[in-house]
C-alpha cells in the first residue's frame, strides 16, 4: 500500500504575510548582523527554524480563552483554571507560575545550588546549564556512550547513563549533589526521548541516596507520543496518562510552556515539598510577581491551561512528530548528515561531517547556519561549538557534537515550507564553493550564542 501524503489536522483562517528577499540582500544583512541570526530581524526571515520556543501558533480555543481571561492581580479564575489543569497533569500541590522556563531554573537553582554543589542531568541545556553555574554549582551530562553515536539508531537515546549517575554519586558524594536533572525531551541531544524506565531507575537511585528529583518537561506531550509508540507496557495508555505517570515520579518540575504548553510566553515550577514551596514562592514574589500570577497576565494563564490540554490530543501529537519526521528521513536519504533517529521538535544536522573541511574551533555549524539563510532566508541555529564549545586555560575544547537544529514552530508551517526546506539543502549539498568557517571578535560572559559576533576567516562564497 502507498503512503498516504502527510496533511496537516487544522485549516487556516488566518495567515501572517511573509516577506521574500534577495540573495544579496540576505549576504548583506548577515554580515551587519555580525553573522548571528538572533541577530537579525524577523522581517527579514523567510522561514524561522531559530526555536520552536513561543513561537507556536495558538488554536481558536486558546484566542477565546484570552478574550475571558480575568487580570485580577490575585486569585484570578485564569490562574485557577491554570492551577487545577497543572495540578492533574503533575500531581504535585504547589504551583507556581512563572514568565517563561528560564525564571523557574533562577528560582530552582538558585535555592538548591551554590558553590561546592553538582548537578546531574541527562543533557543541561544551555540555560539550565547558565542558572545552575551562575550559583556556583557544576553541572554536569551523563550520557550513555552508545547514544554519541549520531547514526545509531537506539528508541530512547536520551536517556541517562544510569550506571556513570552512580558511580558520579558516590565519587562526588551524595550530600553534594543539589539535584538530579531529567530533561525530556533530551533538548541539547537532538530531541531525544527518555523512556519510562529510565525515569523510574533513577526515582530509585533517588530514594536509596535521598536525592531530589527534577523533571524538565517542557516537551512532556512530544516524550509521552515516543514511549506509547516504544515502550510496549504503554501501548495502550493515553498521551496524558504517560505524562501523569512521568511527573508523579519527580519531586519538582520545570517547565517552559512555550514549547508543550502551546502558548507564546509563559513558565511552571511545581514542587512536592511544603518547605522548598515557601522558599520558591518568596523569590517568585521577589522577581517575578504575586503568586497568582509569577509575570503573566490573566488571558496568558488562560490559554496555558486550554493548551496543556490540546497537546494531548492525538491528532495533533501524530502530525507534530511524523512531521518532524518526514524533514529528518528526507534530508537523510539525500545524503545530509542527520542526528539518528529524528526527535520530536528538530531535526539535528551534523554540520562537522557536513562541512569535514571547517575545523571545530571555526565553528562549521556556524558556516550551515549562514549558507541556510544566504541561500534560502532559512533561519536556524548552531547547537554545537558556538553554544556549548569553551576555552579551559587557553585551549578550545569543542562541543561533543557540531550540531545545527532545525527546530520546528507548533502549527505554523506547511509541507510546501518543509519541501522548500529541502530545495535549499539540496543546493547547499551540490555547491561548488564550500564554505569557510569564522572567527569570534566578540562574546559576552554567558549564553554567548545569543548576541556573539563573528567574522568570517574567508567570505569567499558570499562574494
């Protein structure tokens, strides 16, 4: 039988024009821009891969739940609805809300860390990582080594390295570790999901060493589709069910509701414990805003809580993950070097095996993200040497990876826009003048992908 074509589950009743440039024009915008996309204005941008963080497009329910969204500044009917759906989704008792992931990870971290303190984490992602060493903790990955292998086909390879989190434990001592950290999907890992067992292996190790458990899920709903689909004691189990069984094996959970909340701004720290609650809720109150509302407003609130529900729902979960699919298993049999299997919310392209001839400190990533956007006004971002590379006493040490991400918004783009997405890739693949790498002229003290500039070692093929 013929595959069926891929359609999208929702019509369109409203569409954002967007705007065709030239390529000269793009070469020249990039060059201001200190060759940084994040730099670049989004009028200028034909299609944005950058993040599929806020940059979602709300359903018809959640516009409506804005418009009866209640601004009280305490104990608004927006923030009980939020808190009830969040309540039945983690099964955890104090809630707080908060204006994107990233407060929750200050709150959290800045509480449980502190000079002399490690984290354990499947994979920090970059902000996870900058709130934790900003404490003056460590953090620090425990992947398995089967899962650095980009072409290796394993169901969970995000998973944690359930026997290096052990013996770190022992060697560190488990009166310094602040926290386990499980992040699912595995973000800074190509979108990798973390299996069930996984999750409960490590709630053990938590119990036996009484230690605290973090899940960042900010893409539970994408997690919970590969573990019905992989995990053969959850075939039967619904979406949500999963996920309610995921979170009640943590003691905290953060999350960025711009990814699964389905919603342009909004963040969720829940705890356990009364005590961790109270110490929680008075930096909130410090920072963020009242209890009630942590820096959102009441119509944000209103339409976190109708998306926690619709991300569930199957049509919508079958369509995101074979969609991001349907990049990935192209890109790989034209011959472009992919993270195996595709993950949930990007697709991860191998830039160092792409581009061999750009060495990691000249960041070939760097050199994809520029030709995407020169060629085809594509915006993405390297997840490779540019974030995650360092200097350690004057000698660079790259990234495990030279990974770009193609990282795909919630209903917002089209196969037409995925096939142009090919076209370019195509073309990029079968040019004549490879691209050079670049050098950095400058870089602030953290999260230096953000505004760091570049300058290119030879512009040859912009000329």
């Amino acid at each position: 039988m013929n595959q069926r074509t891929l359609v999208e589950p929702f019509r369109i009743k409203m569409v954002e024009p967007v705007r065709v440039t030239t390529e000269s024009y793009r070469a020249e915008i990039l060059r201001n821009s200190g060759y940084n996309p994040f730099l670049l204005n989004s009028d200028d941008v034909f299609i944005d891969l950058l993040t599929d963080s806020g940059t979602g497009a709300m359903s018809q329910a959640q516009w409506a739940g804005m418009i009866m969204g209640d601004e009280s500044y305490a104990g608004a009917r927006s923030w009980l609805d939020l808190e009830k759906e969040v309540k039945d989704l983690s099964g955890m008792e104090y809630v707080l809300p908060t204006h994107q992931g990233r407060a929750s990870e200050r709150i959290l971290f800045g509480i449980l860390g502190g000079k002399g303190k490690y984290f354990l984490s499947n994979t920090h992602f970059d902000t996870t990582r900058a709130n934790i060493e900003n404490t003056g903790a460590i953090a620090i990955d425990l992947m398995p080594q089967a899962s650095m292998e980009p072409d290796t086909y394993l169901p969970f390879k995000g998973d944690i390295d359930l026997i290096a989190l052990a013996s770190t434990i022992h060697s560190l001592g488990k009166e310094n570790i602040a926290g386990i950290i499980i992040t699912v999907t595995n973000n800074s890992f190509g979108g990798q999901p973390v299996s069930m067992g996984c999750v409960e292996a490590v709630r053990n190790i938590c119990d036996r060493e009484n230690l605290l458990l973090i899940l960042d899920g900010c893409r539970i709903a994408e997690n919970s589709y590969f573990i019905r689909q992989r995990e053969s004691a959850y075939e039967k189990w619904s979406y949500r069910e999963i996920a309610q069984k995921m979170l009640r094996l943590a003691d905290a959970f953060i999350m960025s509701a711009k990814k699964d909340g389905l919603v342009n701004i909004g963040g969720l720290l829940c705890v356990k414990d009364y005590t961790l609650s109270l110490k929680c809720t008075n930096q909130l109150i410090l920072t963020e805003g009242f209890t009630t509302y942590g820096g959102l407003a009441g119509r944000d609130m209103q339409a976190m809580a109708i998306g926690l529900r619709e991300v569930f729902e199957h049509d919508y979960l079958e369509y995101r993950i074979k969609s991001t699919a349907y990049l990935g298993e192209r890109l790989k049999n034209m011959g472009i070097p992919v993270l195996w299997p595709i993950g949930g919310h990007a697709v991860y392209i191998d830039a160092g095996q792409l581009f061999p001839h750009i060495l990691p400190e000249e960041f070939p990533g760097q050199a994809l993200v520029c030709e995407l956007f020169v060629k085809g006004g594509i915006r993405s971002v390297d997840v490779g040497s540019v974030m995650f590379g360092k200097f350690d006493n004057g000698t660079f040490v790259p990234a495990r990876q030279e990974l770009v991400w193609l990282a795909i918004p919630r209903r917002v783009y089209t196969q037409s826009h995925i096939d142009y997405v090919l076209d370019i890739f195509k073309e990029i693949k079968e040019m004549d003048v490879l691209p050079s790498g670049f050098k950095i002229i400058y870089e602030p003290p953290f999260l230096r992908h953000f505004t760091v500039r570049f300058e290119r070692i030879n512009s040859q093929s912009f000329n």
